[in-house]
C-alpha cells in the first residue's frame, strides 16, 4: 500500500519522527550526559555516542520514519567529516526544523526561509572560524578535547594524546577491540594518499564508512582502463591467490568502474578502487611512483610499453593492509624494497634543497612527509563485551574530536561557542529561526546536569568572551583556561550540516511512501 501525504500533513508526520530520535538521542549530551542501552545480538550495547544511537532508531510508523532518516542523514555527515558531534548536530536540526515548520504554517515562504538561513549560518560560520585557536599535536589541548568528547574520562583524554604524540598529520589513526583487558595505542609505517573509495559498495566497514583490505596486491595504473575485460586476466590471477586488490587509475569509471564495484559488492572478488592525488599533472605521476616504489610494485603504463592484461603479480605492490575513508587511504606496512625507497627518499631530499620555488617546496614536503607516515591504532580494552563497545564509542568520538581540532584549531566548549555566534544575526525570519536555535545544545547539557538553562545563560553572556558554565563542578569558568573546549570544525559543520538537511524539511511540499499491506 502506498500513503500520499501534503504539504503541512506531509511535514508534520515527518516532524514526528525527528522529534522522537532527537527526544531519545539528546540525553547523551555533554558532561552530565546519560547512557541509552541498545539491544543488539548476543548482548546490550550501552552508549553515549550520538550517530550509534541514531543508527539504531526506528519508527513503527513508516511515514514518521522518514524523520529518523533524515536524522540519520544529518548525523552520518556530521561524523563522516567530523567524528564528533552528532548529538548536537541532531538538536539543531530539531529546533530549525520545528521553528521553520511553525514559520510556513503561518504563511512564510519556505523558499525564501531556507535561504535567508543559509545566509545566516555563513554567517555564524565565519563569526566561529574567527574566534578559534590553533592547536599543535604535542599541546595540553588534545587532552582536553579528547577528555571533554569522551564525557570527562581521563584515562580515555591520555590514551588519545598519546596515540597523537606518535604520529604525524599525514597519519591515518583508527580504533580497535584490543586483545587484552588493557588500552594501548601501537604505530606502524603506512602510505597516504588524500584520495577515497570511488564507490560505497566498496565499504566493508559500515559503521566507519570504509574500506579495508588485508594483504592486497596494488595496481598502480597510469592511463585509462576502458573496460573490465582489460582487468580481467590480473583479477583472475588475484583471486586464485585468495587475495585482494586495489587498483589506483587516473580514469577508471563508468561501466569499468560500476562492474568492478559491484562485483565486490557480490563478493566475487575482493576490491578496491582510487584516484591516484596530485596537485598537477606532473606533481600526480610523481605520487604514483612513490607509491609504487613505498609498496614494491611498479608503475603500469601504456607510455612505457606495458599491457594490461598482461601484467604479472611481481610487477603489482603489496601491504598488510589498506584503509581507505570517503577522502583518504592509508597503506599500512608496505613490502618496499628498502634500497628503492631510501633512494627515492634522497631524490626528493635533494630537489627539496635545490628548490626555490616556495609552491614546489610545499609539495615535495608533503611528499616526503607521505612516504613516512604512519598508521596508529588505538586499542581499546575491558573487561566485558558492552564495556569494551562503549568505550571503544567514547574513544571514536574523542579521536574524531582532536583531529578535527588540529584542522581548524578550537572554541569554548559546553555549547557556549554557538551560544555566542548568535550576535553576528540580525531580524529577517531566517535569521530569528537560526538565532533561537544557537542556543539548544548549550541548553540541553544544563538540563541534562538538572540545571536551569534561562538563569545561567544570561549569566555567561554577562560574563567575557570564553567564559562559560561547568556542570560537573556547577560553576561558571573561563573555559578555555578549564579545558572545556571543542573543535572549531565540529562547531561549524553543526550549523551546516543540520540546516542542510533542514533545508530539505522545509520545502517538502508532499511525501510518498509504501507500507506492508
């Protein structure tokens, strides 16, 4: 059976369904936050990690579950840029989708609405990029951000900063189930390439949202693949050796792409597929022989005489592993022949010395810097399974949180960074919807410490410009100086993310959707 719904019905029940996820989700928040218990097989998945809580939720009502989708969407993006967030990203969603909702049932112009608030949240974007720190690895800060994510769990801030101290910006940091009932963060060398997988099917990891190999062979491949047939006879050769592959070309797409990508998909065969990265033309077949020479394989190409079908496994590279996110992967332990790769590392340190182009200068330190690394894994113990995962989710969100904060440095945390940014809005309607918005998550984490956020918010504003409330010694402090901090980015892509998605609520003019008979 298919249900029709317009206009203000339509919106309503949609309505309904973010009202309920956000109702549920929203008492994680903030240092006093609580726990939501998830039912999963075998055991109870205890969490205070937003996105896990979201992905869990459904309605029995199919058309209210269209909200929680919606929900889902804005907090997989929020945690797909940032790690951390999702809690807050969801409340705002919730207040400009009711204030807009409200706005259009009294006559407003949805149109214009949605676009009066992406003026705004530029707006208030900017005013946040504005006032933010910036942060280096090796500061007291990533302790703190990484405490403040994992709701005050020292123990979860050190482990985090440790594993940062270890690596560089051109790491790829995961985590992990650790072996023992002990923590522990490990570094191996890897290879980074600022490029992602060209399909979702070729995901194995849905919760991250990406694709890891064990043991792949690695197809550099310069020029064009025009069909699958071309990979055929190698993919053949990979898989009667049980192993899998992934193949760097500067244009494979369309039907190769697809067929490649859904055979993975089916489990036919075990793949992955990237862009190769460069700046430029040349700066990207520079990239490729480094990653050709950091994991023992060879560049093929056309130009150079060499046949697809008829490349061999000794000519591809090979690792212990590949981890590859929507936009970076990471090769982990590759079988570089040692002699290759410190002389491809002195070639590089040489034109670095005799450059004086300050744009080469960058690239080629980027470069080096990518030959070396490095992967990290933070290892995450406990005593039992649930233990084990709410940690794990704790660490996951402060891990996301720090490298957010090293991008774009870091805000007064508590709510009080998007508290603030409100006085950069003026009056149009737009504006008025995003300004009483600015103010929920700052809201919901007094509430959920059993505070009064009206009386205590007027008294932070009173006060100066990093001072905000701590709800776990209930007192106004100057955050900044306390270690109540959040990540810029995290900040901005709340304000961006939830009127994105909010932006599609408000003009829904009419819905369908199918229900079992």
């Amino acid at each position: 059976m298919r249900i029709i719904k317009h206009n203000d019905d339509a919106r309503k029940s949609i309505l309904a369904g973010i009202n309920k996820t956000v109702d549920l989700v929203k008492v994680t928040l903030g240092g006093k936050g609580q726990l939501v218990l998830i039912d999963t097989p075998g055991n109870v998945h205890p969490t205070a990690d937003g996105v896990t809580v979201i992905r869990h939720t459904a309605m029995n009502d199919t058309v209210e579950d269209m909200g929680v989708k919606m929900v889902v969407e804005c907090a997989e993006k929020q945690v797909s840029v940032n790690g951390d967030g999702t809690t807050s990203v969801s409340i705002m969603l919730q207040a400009l989708a009711n204030a807009g909702n409200e706005a259009i049932m009294k006559g407003a112009d949805a149109n214009i609405i949605v676009k009066q608030i992406k003026e705004a949240v530029d707006l208030v974007v900017a005013e946040i990029e504005k006032i933010a720190t910036k942060i280096g690895r090796d500061s007291e800060e990533v302790f703190h951000i990484a405490k403040v994510s994992a709701h005050g769990d020292e123990e979860i801030g050190r482990l985090v900063q440790e594993a940062i101290k270890k690596t560089t910006k051109n790491s790829m940091l995961t985590v992990s189930a650790s072996p023992f009932d002990r923590s522990y963060s490990e570094l191996t060398s890897g290879f980074k390439v600022n490029s992602g997988w060209l399909s979702e099917k070729f995901i194995t990891n849905n919760e991250k949202m990406t694709a890891e190999l064990v043991n792949p062979y690695i197809l550099v491949y310069e020029g064009k693949i025009n069909s699958f047939p071309e990979m055929g006879e190698l993919l053949v050769k990979v898989t009667e050796k049980g192993r899998s592959i992934i193949i760097i070309s500067d244009s494979l797409e369309g039907a190769s792409l697809s067929t490649l990508a859904i055979n993975n998909e089916q489990r036919n065969l075990s793949a992955l597929a990237i862009s190769p990265y460069g700046h430029t033309v040349e700066d990207t077949k520079a990239r490729m022989l480094d990653l050709a020479i950091a994991t023992g394989g060879t560049v093929i190409s056309p130009d150079s005489g060499h046949v697809l079908s008829e490349v061999t496994l000794d000519q591809l590279g090979q690792c212990d592993k590949v981890v590859s996110s929507v936009s970076e992967t990471v090769f982990v332990g590759g079988k570089a022949h040692d002699l290759d790769l410190k002389i491809r590392i002195s070639d590089l340190q040489s034109q670095l010395e005799e450059s004086t182009d300050p744009m080469k200068k960058e690239l080629l330190n980027g470069r080096l810097a990518t030959l070396d690394g490095g992967f990290g894994v933070i290892y995450v113990g406990g005593t039992v399974v649930s233990e084990v995962k709410e940690r794990k989710d704790r660490v996951d969100d402060a891990l996301g949180a720090v490298l957010a904060a090293l991008e774009f440095g870091v805000v007064p945390g508590g709510g009080v960074s998007l508290l603030r940014a409100r006085n950069v809005l003026g009056d149009n309607e737009g504006e008025r919807i995003l300004f009483e918005a600015l103010d929920k998550p700052f809201n919901q984490i007094l509430i959920n410490a059993g505070l009064k956020p009206s009386e205590i918010a007027d008294g932070v504003l009173e006060r100066g410009l990093n001072f905000g409330y701590d709800v776990v010694k209930d007192e106004y402090v100057n955050m900044m100086k306390a270690g109540i901090i959040d990540p810029a980015k995290v900040e901005m892509n709340v304000v961006k993310n939830s009127s994105a998605v909010v932006a599609q609520f408000l003009r829904t003019a009419a819905l369908i959707c199918n229900v079992a008979d």
